[in-house]
C-alpha cells in the first residue's frame, strides 16, 4: 500500500488484498513521517 506524506490526515476504503473485504484507513503524517495507522474492517 501507497501513501502519500503530504497529506497529514487521511481517510479513505480500501479492499483488503487477502480477503477482498472494505478496510477504512486512517494514516497520519506529521513532517512526512507516520505517527498513526488505524485499519478497520468495514465488512457488511
């Protein structure tokens, strides 16, 4: 997975590539380097 640092706060849904499933992501960037990564399944 790809993430851009130039974006402090990010959220988007992405298909989990083992099981296909949505996954929501929060990445946050502070000066370009990951202070936090939540991943939650959004499996209906």
């Amino acid at each position: 997975m790809l993430l851009d640092t130039s974006i402090p706060y990010q959220e988007y849904v992405e298909d989990c590539e083992v099981c296909c499933n949505p996954i929501q992501l929060h990445p946050r960037f502070e000066d370009q380097e990951l202070i936090s990564f939540e991943a939650i399944s959004i499996e209906q």
